[in-house]
C-alpha cells in the first residue's frame, strides 16, 4: 500500500496544486492523487516551503494514460482536501514512459533505484540529442555511456572527437570507484575494441590510428570556397568553376596543382583571390590520392571515430565541414545506413553566430533542420550552451543537461528546451556530479542517475601528486574569506566588459629575451596598445597606411603569396605591387617570385608587452573559453623565427 503524504489545501488550477505534507517528502518525489473523472494521476513535488511548523508542497499534475496509451491531463481541477499518496514504481513508470526496456539503458531514475531509464533508439536517430554541461561535470562520461548502448544496438556511429577521448571505449573499465558501483547499475566490465574503428589526421601524435584524408577532386568549386576563410565573389566562383571542368576533362584524379595549373590560362585579375584559396588549401596538407571514403565509414554495430588530438581547430573544422557534407549527401541517396553523428565541443563546429563562423556551421545547420527525414541523428555536446547555434540546438529535441552554472547557457537551455519550468532550471546549477536532467524523451524532464560505463573513461582531467609536493608552512596565517572561483591572470584596462581570452608568452629574438600578448582568436601578436605588431627594427616613420597593413597580414602569416594578400587587403594587384616595393625599399620584406615574406630584421622585441597582471579569484563560470591552446600558440611563433620560452593562458578585461 502506498503511503499517505497530506491533503491537497489552498489555490488549485489544472496544472497545479499544493498540500501540507503530513510525511517526509523531497523536491522532485513523484506522486498520484484522485481525480473524479480520470482516476488516478501522476503529479510531481516542484518546490518545498516550510511555514511555521508545517511543510507546503508545491506540485505539478503530470496526468494519466487513456485507453490508447495517450497521456492526458485533467481539464478540471482536482478536489480540495484530496489524499495524496506516494507514487509506486509501475505507476510512474507506465505514466512518464519508462515501461519499455528495450531502449538505450542511461541510468535510474533519481531516487527511484528501481526504475531503469531507457531512451527510444528511434527518436534518438529521429529526433537529434544534445549533451550539455560545463567543464568536469560528467558530459563526455555520459556520452560514453549512451555511445556503449548504441553499439549494444547495432546502431553504426561516426564521432568527431578533436580531443581523442574516446580513444579508451576500446578498453573495459578498471576504475576502482566504477567497479564497485556496478552491481547497482546491473553492469559489467566490457571493452569495444572490435567495434572501434579509429582514424586521425595526425598518427604522429595518434599512432593507433588509421590514416584520414580528403580527396581534392572530391571538392566542387562552392565547397572549395566554403571551406577556406576566404570570400569569393560570384565573378571568381564562376572562374573556378570553369577551370575545375575544364580539368576534370582532362584527368579525374586531379590535384590542387592542376587547378593552379588551369587557372595560369585565366586572362582575369579576379583570378588571385582563387590562387589564395588554392594556398590556403595546401598549407592544411589533409588532401592525398588515398582518402578514406565516406561509405567506409559507417558499419552497422561499429563506431567510427574521428580522432583530432593535435591538428590546429581550423583544420578540424575543415575535415568535419567536407565529411559531413559527404556523410548527408551519401545518406539522401540511400548508399550508407541510417546512423548517428556525434559530434564533441560543437561550438567550435556550429558556433552561435555572435561568435564567428566555421566552415562547418552551414552543413551542422542542414544535419540539424533535414537529417531525421534521411535517417541521420545528430548529437551535439558542449560546455558552452549559449555558444551553439541556436538553430541547431533547438532542432535537438532530446537534451541531456548535467551541473550548468553560466547564467547565458542557462538562458540558451531555457530558450531551446521543451517541457521545462523555471524550478527545474534553477536546479541545474547545482546538479551533483553523476545527476542529468533529461529533457525531452520521456512526458516530462526527469532526473537520472547516470550508470557506470562499461568501457574505460577517456575525458579525465590532468592529476598532481599532492604527496610530493612539499608542504609549505605558514607562520600567523592570516585567516581571510573564502572566495568562491579559479585564481587567474588578469589586465584590468576597461577594455572589455568581461574577461577576455589571452597568451603571454616569453619569447627569444638574437639573444633578447621579452613578453608578447597573443590573440586567442587568430594568434596575433599585439602590442601594449592592443593593436596587431607592425613595428621593424629600423624606423618606419613614412610607411604609408597601406604598406603597414600588409606588414599586419605578413605579421600573422609569413612567407605568404601574392595572390593571399590581393585577397587579404581586398585591393587591386597595382595597388598591392606599389605597396610591396615601398616595402622593399625599406628593407622590410623580401620577395621571391611570388612570396612575399618579412625580412630577418624585423625585430618582435620592440613590441614587447610590458604591461603587469595580477592574480584575480574570477568564478569559473565567467571565463571564456580559448580557441587554441599554449602549443598552437608556441608553434605560431616559432613560425614567425621565434624561440619561445614558455605560454601562459591570461585575460584582459
């Protein structure tokens, strides 16, 4: 027999009522009380009040299913002073939704340990999923689990992975902590290493890896330019059009140099813009004559994982942007099988528009508005909600939310969320690790207790040995205020509003050794003025503005072609040619046939950031998150004939 928990008192509409607990309750405890013409429903406790000596229970009617398996909700108010009771098991489960065990096994319902939580494998693929939670709350862990059941499924899955976390689904888990805890979740030990087919860009760095590249002449002339961060012009779009024809007529196993090749017989000025695309395509060096095919990729029960650790962000938007494409498009035409895509820190692949473009967002936003119709699920996950296009996020009719606390991803949530209230938000933040709200799959949000993986866990943090660090002893410690947050470098200027991402790093030129602040955003470096470095050794008094804007392009990129700066500087080739003499008569550049590369004498040091930061305690939720990272930022550098002591993450604000 269920217990009774209290009387319904007070304000009642449809949807809503209250009782004074005469019981032990919780926040969020399923109930059920009588109601005249539908019997038995299903409501749920949103928010506890202690007043005085008694207990208010705030409550949610859920409502009942009919003949048909449909849920209702009363359309008449229940009684007042009707007895409410604590909800049995089967109950809630044939009411939510949680009768079918034959789903993707997530976890138990919080609270309920008796109550298995199942997602629809069809609505999944149907209908997108989005995983989302702020750094170290248990997203990745969770995807690993969802990842497990598919492969259980037989469902073929593709991951774009640019951190190489699930690496280990290949190995069973040995964690100690997780071994314990698996008699409870009625799970064991399993590694998937026969299912797990990995492959990577870079096998330097990922040697268990299959080799991954792009076919050139897979490309047409629109994704060509998609693809690069140079904008092409209809008059140029049309060029390279004509000239890929022309030899693909000549050689279906073209390359990037054929196409430069063809472009030689171009009597047209708007051909240098497409010179640029072509270098910036080759400097990416993912294109060979051995690509993987997109068929190969997707094999019923097997996950084909797309490992990125190591190559620059910039490329791993350009592969994702072309393997997209080629997945969908082989997906409409029916020559692969209905599978799911996954893909990691998807607001650098599909970033909200406030916060630039990739190459990638216009084929994530086609996935996302027309993939359920081919039978191709996307699942999205992120630290950074309010980052994700919001088109993409609001087409993922599943969400999967673990410890949230930025107030701007908590809107984001808000705003693309179904079925949920301002009680269950406000929760979010304060989700115990381990706890996910589900949103979405079931009639109403529900809290899951997140089982054990199967396989080893790959998304763990960097660890210190504490026992040999020595201990520091502190004589009349000064007690002080507890102060919730991550002590960080910061520039206080007032030249941002909140706290912008940064790298200072020590450099080395001919001996002198200084500081240099470098963009996260393009690596630039900048000088105490924020403004990108276009100083020299000698003097430049009476360079032009023009010739010191190409100095700023040469800056971030050197050597470059001719043909990259026409289409940098958006000018015209005479303009350009003049500029580069003036250059050259200050000793500034050097030309070699078509490079153009700034000289030796150009001298970093005398733009050294002088400037001081200090240590500020700032709550994790309000840092931004970095682009790059201390290694892409060293390389750019070294590139640039600089040695580099050491990079540091900073904030200017």
């Amino acid at each position: 027999m269920t217990a009774f928990l209290g009387c319904v008192t007070g304000k009642i509409n449809t949807h809503n009522f209250s009782f004074i607990a005469e019981a032990k309750v919780k926040k969020f405890q399923y109930i059920k009380l009588y109601h005249e013409e539908m019997g038995f429903v299903l409501a749920q406790i949103v928010e506890l009040i202690s007043e005085e000596n008694e207990i208010k229970a705030e409550c949610e009617i859920i409502g009942c299913r009919d003949s048909r398996g449909l849920l209702r909700i009363p359309n008449s108010t229940v009684n007042h002073k009707s007895e409410v009771y604590n909800a049995d098991s089967e109950f809630i489960k044939s009411v939510i939704g949680l009768d079918k065990t034959d789903g993707l096994y997530i976890g138990l319902l919080e609270e309920y340990s008796m109550i298995r939580v199942c997602l629809d494998v069809k609505k999944l693929i149907t209908k997108h999923l989005a995983v989302l939670a702020k750094t170290g709350a248990g997203k990745s862990y969770t995807l690993g689990v969802i990842v497990e059941e598919l492969i259980s499924k037989g469902v073929p899955c593709v991951i774009i992975d640019p951190h190489g976390e699930y690496s280990s689904l290949k190995n069973p888990n040995t964690n100690d902590d997780d071994l314990k805890l698996m008699h409870r979740y009625d799970v064991k030990p399993e590694g998937f290493r026969d299912k797990v087919v990995e492959f990577s860009p870079n096998t330097k760095i990922n040697p268990d890896a299959k080799p991954f590249s792009i076919s050139i002449n897979s490309l047409s002339a629109q994704e060509i330019a998609n693809l690069t961060p140079i904008k092409l012009a209809g008059t140029q779009l049309g060029i390279l059009y004509n000239v890929i024809s022309e030899v693909k007529d000549k050689n279906d196993n073209y390359d990037l140099e054929d196409i430069r090749s063809g472009l030689e017989n171009v009597n047209s000025s708007a051909k240098y813009g497409i010179y640029a695309c072509i270098d910036f395509l080759e400097n990416i060096k993912v294109f060979s004559d051995e690509p993987v095919n997109a068929e190969n990729l997707v094999i019923p029960g097997k996950v084909s994982l797309l490992n990125f650790r190591g190559v620059p962000p910039e490329v791993q938007q350009i592969i994702a942007a072309k393997l997209c494409n080629d997945l969908f498009e082989k997906r409409k035409k029916n020559n692969i099988p209905p599978f799911f895509l996954i893909v990691e820190e998807a607001h650098n692949f599909c970033p909200e528009r406030n916060f630039g473009e990739s190459p990638s967002s216009y084929i994530l936003r086609n996935i996302a508005s027309e993939g359920r119709k081919f039978g191709l699920g996307l699942g999205i996950v992120s630290q950074r909600p309010a980052r994700v296009d919001k088109n993409v996020l609001s087409q993922c009719n599943t969400q999967i939310i673990q410890k949230v606390t930025n107030p701007n991803d908590l809107k984001a949530i808000s705003a693309s969320a179904e079925n949920i209230n301002s009680f269950v938000v406000n929760d979010i933040a304060t989700l115990p690790i381990g706890t996910a709200l589900i949103i979405g799959a079931c009639a109403k949000p529900i809290f899951v207790d997140v089982r054990v993986r199967k396989s080893e866990h790959g998304g763990k943090s960097v660890s210190f040995d504490y026992d040999k660090i020595p201990a520091m002893v502190v004589e009349n410690p000064e007690i002080i205020e507890k102060i919730e947050g991550v002590p960080v470098q910061v520039l206080r200027i007032g030249k941002y509003s909140s706290p912008a991402p940064f790298f200072l790093a020590e450099a080395e030129e001919n001996g002198a050794v200084f500081n240099l602040l470098i963009r996260d955003e393009d690596c630039a470096i900048l000088d105490n003025d924020l403004n990108s470095v276009t100083t020299a050794a000698q003097s430049i008094n009476g360079l032009g503005a023009s010739a010191r804007n190409v100095l700023n392009v040469l800056n971030s990129r050197s050597p470059a072609s001719v043909s990259y700066l026409f289409n940098a500087l958006n000018c015209s080739f005479q303009d350009l040619n003049y500029w580069i003499k003036e250059l050259q008569n200050k000793q500034l550049v050097k030309v070699d046939g078509s490079s153009v590369s700034l000289k030796n004498n150009f001298a970093f040091k005398n733009s050294a950031f002088s400037k001081n930061f200090s240590e500020n305690i700032i709550g994790e939720e309000l840092l931004p998150s970095f682009r790059n990272d201390e290694k892409i930022v060293a390389d750019s550098l070294k590139a640039k004939g600089l040695n580099v002591n050491s990079v540091s993450r900073v904030y200017v604000q």
